[in-house]
C-alpha cells in the first residue's frame, strides 16, 4: 500500500490543515446548528473507491487487495446537532475517472489529493440547487492507464453506479473514451487537462460538433506551440529542431495539422529534423539521436508518458547530442522523475497547465495556487506538479451541483453545467460566452485553460526542493506574469 493510499484511509483529524485555511463548510453547519445526522464524504473519504473489477485499490490503510471492488459508502460520525430547517434529499454520486496506475499514474497522486482536500471541506451534507440536503459521494475509479479500462469503468459507474455526473482527467488516454463513453450512454461529464484536438479529432469530432453530454476544460496544442515559439526565438540556434515523440494518443494531438508542433514552427521559420515516432519502452534511441545530431538539429520538443524520456535524455547526453534548449511536457511532470535525472535536469523546460504562482482560486477551499501547492507537498511529501489542473474539475463539479435545481432530472444538471460561469483554479471558465473557434470557448461543449512554461532550475539558498521551476512562457492568461527569459542548455 502506498503512503497516498494511506492517506486516504486516515480520519479527518489526521490529516493536518493548511495555515490560514478559512473556516470548513462542517465547522460553518456546526457552528450554525444545520449539521444533520447524514454526511457526505464523511471522514476518511466515505464515498471514496479506488477501482473498479480487476485488481481494485481499496480506501483504508490495510493491505492491497484484488477481486472485484465492492462500493461501500462509510459515514462519518453523527453529530447531535439535528436540524429540521433544510429538508433531506437523495445521494448523490459523482464519478471520479483517473489513472491511479500505469505510465499515467503522476496524474492520479493529483487525484487522490484532491479528494482528501473535499473531504476535509465538503465532507457535510451540500445543499444544491434544490434548497435540499444531499448527501455526495465521490467514487473513484483506476483506468490502469487503459483505454479499455477506461471506457470499462465509465459505463460500470453509469450503469452500475448509477452515477449522477462523471469527472474525467489524465491525458487522452483518459479522457477520450471516458468522454465517448459518456455521450453514448447519456450521463453528463465534466473533462480537464487533455488536449482539445485530441478531445475533438480523436473522437472523430469537428469543431462544428455539439455534444450533448460532455464538457472539458481543455488546453490547446496552438497556444502550447505558440509558447515554444516564444522560447526558441529567445535562444539563438539555427532554428532546427528534433521533435521526441512516442506512438500515442497524445503525441497524435500534438502532431495535429495546423494546430501542432510542425506546422506551427514551420510556420515561424524553424525547420524539422527527420524523425519517427518511437514505441514505448523503447530501450536504444541511438538511431533516432543519430538522426538528430546528423541534421545538426539545436533545439528539441517532446510529450511522452512514463520513463521514456530519462531514458532518451541520459543516452543522448552520452551520444554528445547538446540541444541549447529542450522542451519536454509530460516527461518531466513528476518530481521523482526530475530529481532522479540530477543535474541533467537543470536548464530542461516543461509545460503547465497549472502553476503555482497562477492568481486563481479554488472555490473549494477558498486556497490560492501557492496554497494549494504547499497542501499537495505536505500531502504527498513531494514537490507539487501542475497535475493539480485535474483538481479543477471537483471545484467544477461543486459549483455545477450547487446551482443543479433537480438533481434527479439530468437534464437540469446540463442546464447548471452549461451556464457555468467562474473561475477555477486552472482559470475561467464562461460557458455562457458566444462559441468561437478562434477565442476561448470555442465549441458549445469546450472552453479553453491557459498554458505555460517553465525552466528547471538548480535550488537556491533557503528552497525546500532540489528542483525550483521559474516561470519562462505563459498563454491564455494575461494577468500572469513570466519570473525570467529561458537561458540555454550548458554542457560540462
């Protein structure tokens, strides 16, 4: 059992609360004498389970077990403290879809800390929309990072479940047949952290496509490319670039006709040094560095899931393959991943799609991005990653639930998820705004989130971890502002 896991078993007293944390929604209903005998979440994430068939993960702190995973609802306490003034409504349960193992595991650590962080702060019955009192249980589910799986779960959670509303994050993987799932067998859902050419042309969708059950909030591959743009003109080179890319959904996102990496810097006059996509797991990249070094390529991008890239970046450095600037997305996401690199580390830049000193809000917590991250790392005992973006959507789930006036009505829960209007901790979010395909809400069903860069630096006097990553690129939101200009790869 991993100490995450543990974590999800602990009690509410055993988890420590952030300095400065405002009052709980539980304190606020004890103090204001509506705490009813029925919970939520209730302590120790009651409404929380880990997968679902298969080899399932369970919520206590025992053993790792394997069967099928039977859901159990655990309640908290009762408290004394009755109250008659807010009538009692039904359960409700929302569908959480993670890859809590496989190669997309780093964004399910995110995952299950932010289920411990709506525990702690929703764990009381919610009133919704319909002025009632309802219990709210989040079930958990592990796609293994499979998209079989993924689409498993997703129909088990409809069908079985009975789910009220589906969640979905972690990459293409993930969220595509999840979403296909969830359109199919009419349950709404709500899509966070994938790309949107992903979302839309990997399901065969158009950008003219309304869908009636699926909403995201999506990057876009333009405005990441539009950032490497910014970096590599900030670092003299020859404009040649290597693109690192394994065979995946992902990588298919990213290589998207005029959105995608090649097209975008051909466009800004780079060119491409020859390549092919690689299989995961592959174990010699000599060909492919010899390609590289051989079309004298001085600048390098890639998103590739797992331990890929450590792999790549050590066998090159060994081939003498020196780019003076590389741009690495989900290779570099986990703090493990950085720190087991060492000092190959430093100078390699990384993209967000949630940052620390972004000045957004959860409408959870009440947290800012600094205070979310220092949550996460006391949580995870670990350098927070920007896979906090999937926490985005349990604060969208909280603000649709709490405008929902029938909860047994679906299509009521639609109408509150298509007039969302605020602001999540991975920015805005306006459903209401006219659809756009060049601005912001850009199909009926999808509106966008910011994205930035950041420079994997040596630590300074007085930081806590052995990586800092200073902002060098940000898009999509103005209001932010980059620390520092990219610098150039060293060599020793």
């Amino acid at each position: 059992m991993t100490e995450d896991n543990q974590r999800l078993g602990e009690t509410e007293s055993d988890q420590k609360v952030p300095k400065g944390k405002p009052i709980s929604r539980r304190e606020f209903l004890k103090i204001a004498g509506l705490a009813g005998a029925t919970v939520g979440v209730g302590a120790g994430l009651g409404g929380l389970v880990s997968a679902c068939g298969g080899g399932a993960t369970t919520t206590t702190a025992g053993p790792t077990t394997t069967g099928a995973a039977a859901t159990t609802t655990t309640e908290a306490a009762s408290t004394t403290t009755v109250s008659t003034a807010v009538e009692s409504g039904r359960e409700v349960k929302i569908g959480v879809i993670a890859p809590v193992t496989g190669i997309y595991a780093v964004f399910g650590i995110g995952d299950k800390w932010g289920l411990s962080l709506v525990d702690k702060n929703l764990g009381d019955p919610w009133v919704l929309g319909d002025g009632k009192n309802h219990k709210v249980s989040w079930l958990l589910r592990d796609t293994q990072s499979d998209t079989n799986r993924a689409a498993q779960v997703t129909s088990d959670l409809i069908l079985n479940d009975k789910v009220d509303l589906l969640t979905v994050g972690g990459g293409p993987d993930t969220a595509l047949p999840a979403a296909d799932t969830a359109e199919t067998l009419g349950c709404p859902l709500l899509g966070v952290n994938c790309p949107w050419q992903a979302w839309v042309f990997g399901r065969s969708k158009t950008l003219d496509t309304a869908e009636k059950w699926v909403y995201a909030s999506l990057f876009g591959v333009e405005e990441a490319t539009a950032g490497v743009v910014q970096i590599f003109d900030k670092i003299s080179s020859n404009k040649n670039v290597a693109i690192y890319l394994g065979n995946t959904a992902d990588s298919q996102a990213w290589l998207a006709p005029q959105f995608g990496i090649e097209d975008t810097l051909k466009a800004a006059g780079y060119t491409i040094a020859p390549y092919s996509l690689f299989n995961q797991g592959t174990e010699d990249y000599t060909a492919l560095i010899s390609g590289f070094k051989k079309a004298g390529a001085e600048l390098q991008f890639g998103s590739n899931p797992g331990k890929d890239f450590s792999v790549y970046w050590q066998q090159a450095l060994q081939q003498s393959f020196h780019p003076k600037a590389l741009i690495e997305v989900i290779g570099l996401s986990s703090y493990e991943d950085q720190v087991a690199l060492g000092k190959a580390a430093y100078g390699l830049i990384m993209g967000f799609t949630w940052h620390k000193s972004w000045p957004f809000t959860d409408p959870i917590t009440g947290m800012n991005c600094q205070e979310l991250a220092d949550d996460y790392e006391t949580y995870t005992n670990a350098m927070w990653n920007f896979n906090i973006t999937g926490y985005a959507r349990m604060g969208w789930a909280y603000d649709v639930l709490k405008r929902t006036k029938n909860v047994d009505d679906k299509e009521s829960i639609l109408d509150a998820i298509k007039t969302t209007n605020t602001v999540l901790v991975n920015g805005k979010i306006d459903m209401t705004a006219p659809v756009d395909p060049a601005g912001l809400h850009i199909t009926p069903n999808i509106y966008k989130q910011p994205w930035g860069f950041g420079q994997l630096q040596a630590p300074q006097p007085g930081d806590k971890w052995k990586i800092e990553i200073p902002l060098i690129a940000q898009i999509g939101a103005p209001e932010v502002k980059i620390d520092r200009d990219p610098v150039p790869l060293t060599y020793s």
